[in-house]
C-alpha cells in the first residue's frame, strides 16, 4: 500500500514538473493567485458563516445547506489552496535548480494537497447539488416542503454527502488511472441534474411571478415572494459555480483524449484553480444578494477594524 501511494505521488510530481517545464509563466501565477485566493475564502467564508449563524430570515433548511457549502469552501481557503501554493512554489524551485529530488513532499505533503482538494471539490459539488433540489422541492411542494424536509433528514443528507466525498476521494486516490474518467463522468451527470433543476426552478419562479401579480391572498403571495427571492438568489450560486466548473469539465475530457498531451495538462491545471475560486466568489453572492447578511459581514469588519487599529 505505501509503495502504491509513494508511485502515485511520483507520478503526480512527474506530470506537475513536465507542466512547469511547458509553461512556467502559468504554474507561476498559479502558484501567486492560489496563496492570495487562499486568504481571501478564509475571511470571506469567516463572516458568511459568521453572518449566516446570526441571521434571522434565513430557513433553518438553506441555512444548513449554506453553512455546510461555507465550510468547505473555508477549508479550501485555510488548508487546499495554501498546501496547493507550496507544491507548486517546490516544484517551479526544483525545476529552476535542476533539482529533482522530492523526498520532502513525497507522499505525505503531495497526497494530502490533492486528496483534500478533490474531496472538498466532491462536497461543494454535492452541497450546490443538494442546494438546487432543495429549493426545487420548496417551490414544487409549498406546504407540504416542511413536512417532508425536515432539519433531521437535511442534517442526514448533509452527513452523507461528506461521507459520500470522502468514499470517492479514495476510489480517486486508489485507482489514478481511472480518476479522470470517472471524474468526467461524475461532473457531466451532476452538472446536468442541477441544470435541470435550475431551468424547473426557473420556470416555477417566473409561474409565481404571474400569479403574484394576479392577485393572490396576502399571505400566500407573501410566502410565494420570500421562496421565489430564495430561489433566485440561489440560481445566481449555480451561475457562479456552473462558470467555474464547466471549464474543468472540458479540460477533464481533454485528458481522457489525451492524457500525455502536456498543454492539456497545462489548461487542466489553470481550469482547476477555477474550481477553487468558487470558494473565494461565494461569499461575494451572499454578501450582493443577502442583505441581512450584508449588514452583519459589514457590521462585524467595522468592529474588527477599529480593535485591530487601537490593538497597534
């Protein structure tokens, strides 16, 4: 087993080094815009956890979903992205000094980056996944949604996607060279179901609108206004994370075509930092579309910047 994960780190480093060599230019700024990003989604998922911990208006339902998405995209800020930085920082000063010798980071450093970082990419896929069913139910079923999503089973749904991610990253970890098809395979049919489910919701948001304006009772047309505000804020989360991901999709397939193709490689690389700027982005969604959680981010970094100015 340690010489399996020691090979599949050797070939990790190797396939790494070869894109360095390809372009330095891009593993460069990679490198750069991943220890900035890294600082970034740690603040900002701070307070938007922060902020969704003290709001109000939010349904006990989204807000978990919400904080589970926070959370990972916290960890990617605080561990993946930083991890992600330092290899890349060895691997373009080993490669500047024709020195390939990778004992330090190999397999420890090396597997724990990219097995983290895959894991916390399964879950934010899975919790936008869950996100996007969980506003359809509320717009299809009305009053029968809290009767049959209650906080347990969404509590249940959430332990189960992380355990979920964490059974796939191994598969990943284990059999490398199925990843990338398995990987093609797996964002190609979610990326489907939560489009699908974005158009329905799309199409029950513009049908409430029409009834609204029809004049329904007040508080029907009150609760069909805050599902459908929840439902459109969500939609421009899929937005966000259908333009980050897709890209990685289309360089994934390229992979599979063609795996020793080292400019693939290269566009896969820049197309997975993508996938890590989701979390940086996030916040910046709940921040312009919340705000309620608007006030209390900017509430909490007007406390914090005065303390730290009288703290100097």
């Amino acid at each position: 087993m340690a010489e399996q994960v020691s090979e599949v780190c050797l070939g990790i480093l190797q396939r790494q080094t070869q894109v360095v060599q390809h372009d330095k230019a891009l593993m460069l700024s990679l490198c750069v815009l991943n220890f900035f990003c890294s600082f970034t989604a740690s603040i900002g998922n701070l307070l938007v956890i922060y902020a969704l911990l003290k709001a109000s208006f939010i349904p006990s339902n989204v807000r978990n979903l919400f904080l589970s998405l926070a959370l990972s995209d916290l960890a990617v800020g605080v561990f993946v992205q930083p991890i992600y930085g330092v290899v890349t920082a060895a691997i373009l000063m080993k490669t500047a000094n024709e020195n390939y010798n990778y004992d330090y980071l190999c397999p420890t450093i090396v597997i724990v980056s990219y097995a983290s970082g895959y894991l916390l990419a399964v879950t934010s896929f899975l919790n936008i996944t869950a996100i996007a069913i969980d506003r359809l139910l509320a717009l299809s079923l009305h009053l029968r949604y809290v009767e049959l999503i209650t906080p347990k089973r969404v509590a249940i749904s959430l332990g189960t996607i992380w355990f979920i991610s964490g059974v796939t990253t191994s598969l990943y970890m284990t059999f490398p060279k199925l990843s990338s098809s398995v990987t093609v395979i797996l964002q190609f049919v979610g990326l489907v179901l939560i489009a699908a489910a974005n158009i329905r919701i799309y199409q029950i948001v513009r049908y409430h609108q029409a009834k609204i304006r029809r004049q329904l009772q007040f508080d029907e047309a009150k609760e069909k206004v805050r599902e459908r505000n929840s439902s459109v804020n969500a939609l421009y989360l899929f937005s966000l994370f259908f333009a980050c991901y897709l890209p990685n999709l289309c360089a994934a397939i390229l992979l599979v075509v063609n795996r020793s193709d080292i400019s693939f490689r290269a566009i896969y690389n820049g197309t997975a930092f993508l996938v890590l700027l989701n979390s940086s982005l996030n916040p910046f969604i709940y921040c312009w579309r919340y705000k309620e959680m608007r006030h209390i981010m900017k509430k909490t970094v007007c406390n914090v910047l005065p303390t730290t100015a009288r703290g100097q």
